[in-house]
C-alpha cells in the first residue's frame, strides 16, 4: 500500500497495491487541485508500493509538486 500525507490539511491518501499507478497519480491530482499548497511526505508499505513510488515521484516532481521528506 502506498500512503501519502499531506503536509498542508493533515489529509492520508492511500493507493492499493490492487490499483493503477494512474489512479494514484488521478487521486493525488485532485488533492492538489483543492489544497494548492499541497506537499507530501509518503511511504510505501509493501514491494508493489516501494516499486510504484519509483514511477510516481518522478511524475510529481515534474509537475511542480514539492515533496520534502521522503521515506
């Protein structure tokens, strides 16, 4: 499982290893979307997640997304 804490509103969002990283990534999107100032620390919880991270940090971080302590 994959969880991200929103470091603005205190929000945890979490991505199943049984989803899509772009359903993650959607989830993730529209969090920012209503919390603009929206930074994440995350961790992942199983393999799935830890290999699923590798793909999504890379996208947030393109699209401007501030992620200050990662695990």
């Amino acid at each position: 499982m994959l969880i991200f804490y929103c470091n603005y509103c205190n929000e945890m969002l979490k991505g199943g290893d049984y989803e899509s990283t772009d359903q993650i990534v959607e989830r993730l999107d529209e969090h920012i979307k209503k919390c603009p100032p929206a930074a994440f620390t995350f961790e992942g919880t199983t393999g799935v997640a830890t290999q699923r991270l590798a793909t999504i940090v890379p996208l947030l971080k393109l699209g401007g997304l501030d992620l200050p302590h990662t695990h």
